[in-house]
C-alpha cells in the first residue's frame, strides 16, 4: 500500500476505534482479516468489522480474558501485564480499561506497518515476518505515527482519537479531502 493509503487506512479504523472505545467498547481482535475495503474508487474506504470479541468495558475488566490473534496483541496482553502501575493515573480499573484500548491501537499499528512492508520483505512464516515487519516500522511510509501505535508501554502509545488527530494535523489540505 502506498503512505496516502495507509494513511486512509489509519484515519478511517483509528476514527471507528476511537468511537467503539468513547462509547466504552474495547474491539480485542484488530487484524487485517477484520478490516474490510468497501470501496477503493474513487476513493478508498475502509471498515472495521467482526465484532465477536468485543466487550463493554465498563464491566469488571478483571474478567476480560485475553483473546484475539497473537500476533496482533501488545506485549502487555502477552505478558498478562494489564497495568504498568508506576505509570498508570488515576485508579486502577481505568488503567486496565486504557490498556485495552491501546492495545486496540498497537493492533491497529501493527496492520498498518504490514501494510507499508514491501512485498519482497515478507516471509513466510509467522516469525520471519514478525521480525521484518518489526525492522520495518522505523522507516515506515505513513512517518512517525506507527512507530508510536507499537511502543512497548501502552501508557507511552496514542489513543486512538490522538492517532486521527494527529494524522489530520500532518497531512495537506488535498489529503484530508480524501480521507472524508
């Protein structure tokens, strides 16, 4: 995909995730096979779809299991670490509720960094593109922002309103038009 369309991609998720969490919703299974393309002409449009792992995270997050692709989730959902308490403000339901969010967000970076990978740096396995994906995401097509969706700390990640934000703020005023 080219930057402008991963930017697309970006915007357009990173707005439906945005909404999903304001309106107290975590996703849990953010991947390529759950974002749909609708239309590429004359502009693309991509949604987000497959919500049979979401949750309403208002309930007792305590019970939340972790669920969703591997290779999608945060390396605090890996470690089953859902607080970094030095770091997390206010109390600790609402930091584990940030931390679900957020790792709606590194999901979302890690599709968006497969995406700018070119073809002839994917392998084929799990790993190997796990790793090339991961070399990748420095010098990553859509600029600073997916570097930033896949930090390690979840409390150190954007949410996802501050990843449309500041996607809006970078591009010019032809690029937002296509974004609509």
């Amino acid at each position: 995909m080219t930057s402008g369309q991963i930017q697309c991609l970006l915007t357009q998720i990173g707005s439906a995730l945005a909404h999903i969490h304001e309106m107290g919703y975590v996703h849990r299974d953010v991947k390529p096979g759950n974002i749909f393309l609708r239309s590429a002409l004359p502009s693309f449009v991509f949604v987000l779809g497959d919500f049979g792992t979401s949750r309403f995270s208002d309930l007792d997050v305590s019970n939340m299991t972790m669920t969703g692709s591997l290779a999608y989730m945060g390396p605090e959902m890996l470690r089953r670490q859902l607080v970094w308490p030095l770091e997390a403000e206010g109390d600790e339901h609402s930091a584990k509720i940030d931390n679900y969010n957020k790792n709606d967000v590194y999901a979302l970076g890690v599709c968006a960094a497969e995406a700018g990978v070119p073809a002839t740096l994917r392998g084929a396995n799990g790993i190997d593109r796990s790793l090339q994906v991961e070399a990748f995401i420095g010098r990553h097509p859509a600029g600073t922002i997916v570097p930033s969706m896949t930090r390690e700390n979840p409390f150190h990640r954007p949410n996802a309103a501050e990843v449309v934000r500041d996607l809006w703020v970078t591009r010019t005023p032809d690029d937002q038009i296509q974004a609509v």
